[in-house]
C-alpha cells in the first residue's frame, strides 16, 4: 500500500483539510475541527472528500521504513 504524501503548507500544521480526492490532492477547505472542515467542503460542492489531519509538527511515516 502505497502512503498518502501531501507536502502540506506551514499553515495547514496542526489542522484537519478536505481534499478534492485521493487521486487530486488540491485542499478544498480547512480548520480545526473535522466535522466543520467536511461542512464546508461540502458547501463548496465536493460530496466525498478526503478528510485528513495535518501533524503541527513533522512526523517520522513509520511505512517508509520497511
């Protein structure tokens, strides 16, 4: 399985973002809260996005170890 790679903007550390999708990574909404960060995203008419949460600090992916 191949890991998700977002190479995220500083102002996205420490936030859940919405993404277009897994094949388009583009971010399509923001925000500390998972919940609101879908809301929205699906207010701006993206039905099934990717939620995912953004580590504030950077982290060691333990799958590109093996």
């Amino acid at each position: 399985m191949q890991p998700l790679i977002i190479a995220p903007e500083a102002e996205y550390r420490g936030k859940y973002v919405a993404l277009q999708s897994f094949q388009n990574k583009s971010v399509v909404a923001s925000g500390f809260n998972a919940k609101s960060v879908l809301e929205e995203a699906k207010l701006r008419g993206f039905s099934a996005p990717v939620i995912v949460h953004i580590p504030a600090e950077k982290t060691l992916n333990l799958f590109n170890l093996f």
